[in-house]
C-alpha cells in the first residue's frame, strides 16, 4: 500500500469524487505528442523519482494504454515548449 500525505490524500478523494474533468479531446492530442515525439532525436536520461509518483504514472498509463515513459517525454516537450507551466 503507498502512503500518501495529507495533500495527495485529498487530491485522491478529488479524483475519486469525479471533480476533475477531462479538457478537450485528450486521446487526439496524446495522438498528436507521440507522432512529434516518435519523429524527434532523442538522448537518454536518467532521473530520480518518488515511488509514490512513480507508481501513480504507471497506472494512469496502464489506464490510457500509453507506456509511462511516453508520458513523461510529453510533459518535457511540453512543458519546455511552453504549453503547460509549473504553479508554485
């Protein structure tokens, strides 16, 4: 069982409540990051990451059928790319 803190505690009862909701066509626009990142370049790289967060990617790739470290090659680009930003 993975110990969550107090915060991530209440982002799970959140998302178990249903109060998130999905924005825009998500599968069209994963479609769209894996095309531009499977035709990009790419150098390995080697992180450092909670297991707790770690294991949280992986069943939410297990759930959208995408390998998890696809998803973490679309935040990068992403995020690198100014599309999405870090709230602090």
């Amino acid at each position: 069982m993975i110990k969550l803190d107090e915060f991530e505690q209440d982002i799970l009862q959140s998302v178990e409540n249903n109060e998130w909701k999905v924005k825009g066509e998500v599968k069209e626009r994963i479609a769209e990051l894996q095309r531009t990142i499977k035709n990009q370049n790419k150098k390995a790289l080697s992180i450092r990451v909670s297991e707790n967060d770690l294991y949280a990617l992986k069943q939410k790739a297990l759930e959208n059928a995408i390998p998890y470290q696809n998803i973490i090659q679309m935040l990068i680009h992403q995020y690198s790319a100014d599309k999405i930003r870090l709230s602090v």
